[in-house]
C-alpha cells in the first residue's frame, strides 16, 4: 500500500488539475457566447448570397463561369481541413482528422493526387507523417478574421483557375450545441448553385446593375471566401463547446478521484494508528511480563 504522504500528494496534485479544468471550462464558455454570435450573424449573409447566386444561375443565355464549370477528367483534389491550434477539446481535432484520412482512403481510386491544406495546427500535427500536406496554417483559427479568409480563398480559387486542382473539399465542425458538433464536407469548388426550391418566386424578374454576367462574375469568388470564413466561425464555436464539455468532464473525473484516494488514504491512516496501537499495547504487555 502506498505511504500517507505519497497518497496526500496525489490527492492535492488532482485537485489542482480540477481547478485547472474548471477554469479552463469558464474560459471556454465566455469565448462560446461570442463565437456563438458570430456564427448566428454570419449564416443569414451566407444563406443569402447562396440565393442570390441562384438567381443569376438560372439564367440560360449565359455561359458558365469558369469557377463553376465541373470538369471532365477531375484527377486532382485539394482538401482544406480546418482545426484548432490548442487542445484539450476531447476528440474534436482527431475525429475530422481520421474523417479526412477515410475521405482519403475511399476516394483515392478517383484521383491521381490528393492534396491537402491545413488550417489549424493541430490537424497538421496529425497528418503531417501519414499524408501530404501542400500548406499549412497556424494561428488563425482562434481568432478567424474575415481578411485572413479571403487571402486563403483568393490563394485557392487562383489555384483552381490554373488547374492545379480539380476539385477542392472543405472540412470542418459545424457548430449545433455545446454537445454536438457536426463533422461536415463541402464541395468548395466548383461552384454548384443549390437547385431552386418549389413554391419559390420563380416568375420574377429583376432588374440587375451591373449586369448578371458581371455580378455573377464578382459574387462567386466572394462566396468562397463567404464559405471559408463562416466554416472557420463554426469551427471555433465547435472548438469552445467541445472543450467545455471535455473540462467538465475531467472536472467530474478528478471529483470521484479525489472521493477514491481521499478513501484510500484513511483506510491507510487508520491501518497505521491500529499498527501503532497494537505495538504500544505489545510493548506494555511484554513490560507486564
């Protein structure tokens, strides 16, 4: 059995890591409410411009923009994986990283390369010894600006239009509640407007300045870059959720943790004051004899 002292070290280690969870479970839920309202003010704008894009898309007299044309032979894929920089979220960065590796696996009869750009640390520390990364960046997804977004989207979309890939994937966590985080895969590119819905107001018209070819010819890099922004917005809200619920329940492990060893340790004092009893009364019997 382990001595007093080693079993009263112990307790006190656990309990300075609850406190460590619990401060770093407060943290993370007043990072969430602001996340929160980013992710919620950013989905209308995007829900949006999807529409709008849908609109200038019906039109038939027009011809395709280059970001929105599927090609034939597509035998080169980019995937765009977006994860934190920091840890101790649970299973939140590892859980899309091995999404990514099974895409990987199934797909890679459908292409000739697979490349993949990481935005978050953490998902290139995972995959930077089992696939090929093309890019990577670090120190960003905490703190997502719309301008760093726009910079990687212009990167990408520049990359398409050169053919340097064919296809380009987006994972991330979509953000739902504090429990549950959705593991999401997006075609980024090409560009495919969502069908229109029934009941829509198809038998409008509108009137568009500049033109639709011009408009449409703006609005689709900006999409992308709408897109990229708002996954790097859920991934953070993700983020805080996921790491508030992985503190609370380390808080809650450490808490029984310290019941176990707070048991263990007297049943060893009292082992140790009935040993110490027992020696004085044989000393004062073998005194007696």
């Amino acid at each position: 059995m382990p001595s007093l002292k080693s079993i009263k070290k112990r307790i006190g280690s656990v309990k300075n890591t609850r406190q460590i969870t619990k401060a770093m479970k407060m943290v993370s839920a007043a990072k969430l409410r602001r996340a929160q309202e980013n992710v919620v003010a950013a989905r209308p704008y995007a829900k949006k411009l999807r529409e709008v894009l849908e609109r200038l898309a019906e039109s038939q007299n027009m011809d395709p923009n280059p970001l929105m044309v599927r090609r034939e032979f597509a035998d080169r894929a980019l995937i765009i994986l977006v994860t934190s920089d920091r840890g101790l979220c649970g299973g939140f960065n590892a859980n899309i990283s091995k999404s990514v590796e099974r895409f990987i696996r199934e797909r890679k009869d459908d292409y000739a390369e697979i490349s993949i750009m990481t935005i978050g640390r953490k998902g290139y520390d995972f995959l930077k010894n089992r696939q090929k990364i093309y890019k990577n960046y670090s120190g960003i997804s905490s703190k997502p600006t719309y301008q760093a977004a726009a910079l990687i989207a212009k990167e990408v979309t520049q990359g398409f239009l050169n053919e340097d890939y064919d296809e380009v994937f987006l994972f991330y966590n979509a953000f739902r509640s504090v429990m549950s985080q959705d593991i999401t895969c997006d075609t980024l590119l090409p560009i495919t407007p969502p069908e229109a819905q029934e009941g829509t107001e198809s038998g409008v018209e509108y009137i568009y300045e500049p033109s639709k070819v011009k408009l449409l010819h703006e609005l689709l890099p900006k999409s992308v870059e709408v897109a990229l922004f708002k996954a790097m917005l859920e991934s953070v809200a993700s983020e805080h959720g996921a790491r508030m619920t992985a503190m609370d329940s380390a808080s809650k492990n450490a808490t029984e943790m310290i019941g176990k060893l707070t048991l263990i340790y007297n049943r060893a004092r009292q082992a140790a004051i009935t040993k110490e009893l027992m020696e004085i009364i044989s000393g004062a019997e073998s005194v007696k004899g």
